[in-house]
C-alpha cells in the first residue's frame, strides 16, 4: 500500500515537473506588451541581422538554456509638455503648456527601434526622453509661426508640432497618439495687450456695427416701407390690368360665343339645303330608276328583241339568198348545157315577171271609161259609148296584134330576145313531135 502511494506522489511530481518545464518553454504574449525573445540570428524585412526575435500577441516556443524573454510594455505614457521663454516670430518669448500621449509603437520597422533603445527600460525614463523631444520640437515650431497665430489657431499649432516630431519619435521607436496646447502666456504681456487692442477693435467695431446695423434697419424700414407703397402700387396696376384683360376676354369670349351661334345657324342652314339637295338628288335618282324601269328598260328589251328578230330574217333572207344562188346556180349550169333552148327558156321563165314590171308601172292609173274614136265614119256614140262600141270596138282589137308585136320588139332590144321568134321555134318543135 505504501508502494502505490509512492508511485501516485511520484507520478504527480513527474507531471508537475512536465507542467512547469512546458510553461516555461510556451511564451504567450497579452496584447498589451510584446515579448522581445533574444538568443538566436535572424534577419529583418530591411536586410538587417539582429539576434531576437519579436512577439506581439500569440504565443510561441522558446528554445530553453539558449534563449530569452524580456517583456516591453505598450501602455499610454502621458506627458505634460512645456516651454518656457521661446521666442516665437518676431521675437516675442513666449510660454507654452500642453499635453501628449506616446507609447512603444507596435508598427512593422518601429518594434525594432524600440526594442533596440527600451528594453529593459522603464516607463518614467521612456516618457523624460520623449518629453524632451517633444519640448525642443515645440521651440521649433514657434520659431516659425507669431504668437498671434500661435494664440488664436491653436489646431494649426497641434498640427505643425504633430508633423515636426513625428518622424523625431518615431525614430525612437515611439508613436504619438495626441498633443494637445493648453496654454500659451508670455512675460512681457505682448498677447494681453493684443487682446485689449483686439477687444478695443472689437468693441469698436461692434459699435461701427451697432450705428450700421441701426442705419440699415431704417433703411431696411425705409425701404419696406417704399417696397410696400411700390407693392400697393403694382398691386393696384395689377388689379387694373387683370379687370382690362378679364373685360377684353369677356368681350372676346361674347365675339366668340356669336361667331360660333351664327356659325351653328349657318351651318344648320347648310345643313337643311344639304339634306334638300340629297333628299332631291335621291328624288331625281329615283325618277331616273323609275323612268329607266318603265321606258328605257322595255325600250332596251324591245330593242334587243328587234335586233335579235332583224338577225333572224337577215339569217333567213342570208339564207334563202344562198338557196337562190344555189338554185340560180344550178339553172344556170342546166341552161348553159342545154344551149340555145336553155336560152329562150330562161326568156320565157322570166317572160311573166317582165310583164308584172311593166304593168306595174301603170297599175296605179285608174280607168273610168275608154272612149273610141272611130275614124272610118261610123255613127258617133252617145255619152255612155254605146253607139261607138259597135263601131270602134273592131278598130281597137285589130290594132291589139300590132301593139304586141311592138312590145316584142321593145323586149328584144331591152333585152336582146326574140320573144316572136322563141315562140314560133317552140310550136315548130312542138308540130314536129305531133
């Protein structure tokens, strides 16, 4: 039992002994400092060779027995910055109090720096060398500007102090985080007596001021007063102008509503003739339709019917046309083949429709009475004729036979044949058959 208790309290050392060994060989770093860990060559972002390394935040191992940990803080160090007796431009002296904020910078390139000039070193003695440099700074930059500019733009001041010792500080490896001017006296009261000459320029100004002010309010009256009267003025001209436009408008709008009443009564005017003259164009339309149904139309049907009744009887007489001429034709052919007899035929065919012709022409003489005169000394007639039909009744039918053999001759010289001679030939033909 005593053997087990051993090797617990034996096991319990052991790793007690491995906690405390590990601790110390694990560096952890707070975000407040930075671990400066020192032992071991290594080369920086510029080229350079240093024997540390630095650890900001984290944590990281150490080698034991070969390096070293030295621990810087980045804490705010404040300052009271002041300068006594520096003569500023012009050559006043002047006295400054003020105050700043500077730490260890913890930018890249400035770690180095102050790793190099603080380790090791307290707070008091990093804030009395950058004390000192921010007091010969101030001197500086009153050299360059009077104590008027330095009294009355106080953040011009802060500026221009902030760029002459920043690149100061950080060289140092520092940072500056405010500089504030609090005061700013001299002994020979220069800036007192600006300000009494500031305030009796200003008191004076503000009394030129108040009299100004005071002119311009009564100007400012004078002038509402004339802008109102003006305003009245323009009001009234206003006035009158609208009453002059609103009477030529309302005389316009009258001149308009006339034009447009006599327009609508021409219009209605034009109107009612315009319907008269369609109501009589569809009037005049509907007699042309009226008249067209009742004469043109049946004038056009019987015109077509006529014409349609001519092309018939002109196809018949076309017709019986052709048939004559064929008929013609084939007596012709007939009468030139049987010659002289076919001649005296044809003579005696158309014998009859000669003596039509002839008669014809004295078929519309009417005759009342034929008296006869007999010539030989036969007994006279009485008014009737009586008396001369039994004795000129003879004479007039032996003179029939020469009046026949005149006819034939008058035929055969207007037509070339011998009726006579036709005749006889005929009974010539016909006896010697018999």
């Amino acid at each position: 039992m005593s053997s087990a208790i051993v090797a617990g309290i034996a096991v319990a050392l052991a790793v007690f002994f491995v906690i405390l060994i590990v601790r110390s060989l694990i560096v952890i770093c707070p975000p407040n400092r930075v671990a400066v860990i020192s032992g071991r060559k290594r080369t920086l972002s510029d080229g350079r060779t240093v024997g540390y390394r630095i650890l900001k935040g984290g944590r990281t191992l150490r080698i034991p027995l070969i390096e070293r940990v030295a621990w810087m803080d980045l804490n705010t160090i404040p300052l009271e910055v002041s300068v006594t007796n520096a003569y500023s431009k012009g050559a006043i002296p002047l006295n400054v109090q003020g105050i700043a904020n500077v730490k260890v910078s913890s930018g890249e390139g400035l770690l180095e720096n102050a790793a190099e000039r603080f380790l090791h070193v307290d707070h008091m003695h990093i804030g009395k060398i950058a004390k000192e440099t921010l007091e010969a700074n101030l001197r500086g930059v009153l050299a360059t500007m009077s104590p008027e500019e330095v009294n009355e733009d106080r953040l011009k001041f802060s500026h221009q102090l902030i760029d002459e010792a920043d690149d100061d500080i950080k060289t140092l490896g520092l940072e500056l985080d405010v500089l504030k001017i609090q005061n700013v006296t001299d002994d020979v009261n220069y800036l007192e007596s600006v300000g009494r000459r500031l305030t009796a320029q200003v008191k004076k100004d503000a009394r030129v001021a108040e009299a100004d002010r005071e002119a311009e309010s009564e100007q400012a009256e004078a002038a509402a007063r004339r802008a109102a009267q003006v305003a009245q003025i323009e009001a009234d001209k206003k006035i009158v102008e609208e009453q002059n436009a609103l009477r030529v408008r309302t005389a316009e709008l009258e001149a308009i509503s006339r034009a447009r009443e006599e327009e609508a009564l021409v219009a209605g005017e034009t109107a009612k003739a315009v319907a008269s003259q369609e109501l009589e164009s569809e009037r005049i339309e509907l007699e042309k339709r009226r008249v067209e149904a009742d004469v043109v139309v049946p004038a056009r049907a019987e015109l077509e019917a006529r014409q349609l009744q001519a092309q018939a009887e002109a196809a018949t007489i076309v017709e019986d046309g052709k048939a004559q001429v064929e008929v013609f034709k084939r007596l012709t052919d007939q009468y030139q083949a049987a010659g002289a007899d076919g001649h005296d035929v044809l003579v005696l065919n158309m014998l009859p429709d000669l003596i039509d012709k002839i008669v014809s022409t004295v078929q519309n003489v009417s005759i009342d009475r034929v008296a006869v005169v007999d010539t030989g000394g036969g007994g006279g007639g009485d008014g009737n004729g009586d008396g001369g039909s039994r004795g000129g009744i003879p004479g007039l039918m032996s003179q029939l036979p020469a009046s026949l053999v005149a006819m034939t001759e008058q035929i055969e010289a207007a037509t070339g044949v011998d009726i006579l001679a036709s005749l006889r030939r005929r009974d010539a033909d016909h006896s010697g058959e018999g």
